[in-house]
C-alpha cells in the first residue's frame, strides 16, 4: 500500500527558470541523495531546492511514520508563482522595466512498502494503572475525634 504526502512551497524568491534548471539531475537519484547531491552544487538556487526537500522528508517522515531511506520521488515540479513588476530610471527620464519572480515549488513523497512501526514516533497505547495511597481526610478525622469526646 503507497502513502503519499504533498510539500507545497509558496513565494520563494527566485525565478522557476534558475530552480527548473536543477530538476532532471534530483529526479534521477532518491530524495535522500539528492539532498546530499545539492549540498555541494554551487548554485544559490540549490540551496533553495534542497531545504524544500528537507522539508517536505520531515513531514512525510511525521504523517507516514517511515523512515526517509524508503520514500521516493511521485512529482517534483517548479511552478510560476508572483511576479512583482519594477522599473529602473534610464536615459532621458524614461523607466526601464523589469520583472521579480516569484516560484512555488511542490513535491510529493510516496513510501515503496507499508511502514514499519517505528519506536520513537509511537505514541503508547496501553496507560500505565497507577496506584494511589487512599488517605482519610484530616478534617474529618477531626470531627469523628470531636464527636466521640462529647458523647
């Protein structure tokens, strides 16, 4: 049985052409050695694509309960986000202008096998009995003292 989870990244603040141009090499290999892979690429735009999977290996490791060696790749996509439209002052008073993208970036994560139980994401299910000392309380020891001296 796959699992899968979807990781949306809204607004990063680099244009889908620089992050686009990284895809076909990450897709190749499993999202654990991609990270590694774009930890030593030298473009800035690694950078950003591998936080975002980091990202998206914590949540699935979270909501699928499986270790990060068993997911692998079901998209990785690069999408047109916000584009802010600017101007730099040119010659003779006129506006030269130009364009800030924005990108989203998505992936989502699918598990190979059904996921293995892991101990330290394991909420226990059994509730321990605890024992309580069942202690009188003082006050009315005090009355029933009280009572018995007036009678």
């Amino acid at each position: 049985m796959k699992k899968e989870v979807t990781t949306i990244i809204k607004g990063v603040k680099t244009s889908p052409r620089k992050l686009r141009v990284l895809l076909p090499s990450v897709r190749k290999v499993r999202p654990v050695l991609a990270c590694d892979m774009l930890s030593y690429t030298t473009k800035r735009a690694a950078q950003i694509l591998r936080k975002a999977i980091l990202s998206a290996m914590a949540n699935a490791e979270q909501t699928m309960k499986v270790k990060r060696d068993l997911l692998e790749w079901k998209t990785l996509a690069v999408d047109m986000g916000f584009v802010m439209k600017r101007f730099r002052a040119g010659g003779r008073g006129t506006a030269k202008p130009f364009k800030k993208r924005q990108s989203h970036i998505t992936i989502v994560l699918s598990s190979e096998e059904i996921p293995q139980q892991r101990k330290d994401l394991e909420k226990p299910s059994e509730k321990k009995e605890v024992k309580r000392k069942v202690t009188k309380n003082p006050i009315k020891q005090t009355q029933s003292t009280v009572d018995k001296k007036l009678k």
